[in-house]
C-alpha cells in the first residue's frame, strides 16, 4: 500500500520560488554585471552558481524532513 505523495511546507514552496525568481528576470536584473569577479567568475555567473547551490540546500533539507516523516508514519 503506497501512501499518496504530500506537498512540501509553504515555507518550503515560498523559499524555492524565491530562488526560481532569483534566477529569472527580476533577479537577473540585479546581477547583470560583469564587474566585480568573484572567485574569479563575472558576477552574473557567480550569481547563478550561488542560487543553484541554494536550491541544492533547499532540495536537501526537504529530503531530510519527509525521510523523518517517512519513519514516523511506519
């Protein structure tokens, strides 16, 4: 018995639509620069390789919490 699939938290879904916005037009205006390099990389691209790390952290952390709530259901 497979038990239906449940919708992360709204804190959750707020925290990857931030960093989706982020990403796309209203972020990208913000970071549209090539000046200054970080590590090395124009800002534009270093602003992308950081939300996509956050994305990553989100993606984690979410996985962490249903494999609990997995647990607590057996």
């Amino acid at each position: 018995m497979n038990p239906q699939p449940t919708l992360p938290s709204r804190g959750m879904l707020i925290y990857f639509t931030v960093c989706a916005l982020a990403m796309i037009w209203p972020g990208a205006l913000v970071a549209n620069r090539i000046e200054p390099l970080v590590i090395g990389l124009p800002f534009f691209l270093f602003w992308y390789v950081a939300w996509v790390f956050a994305l990553f952290v989100g993606l984690v952390i979410t996985y962490c919490r249903d494999g609990a709530q997995e647990v607590d259901d057996e």
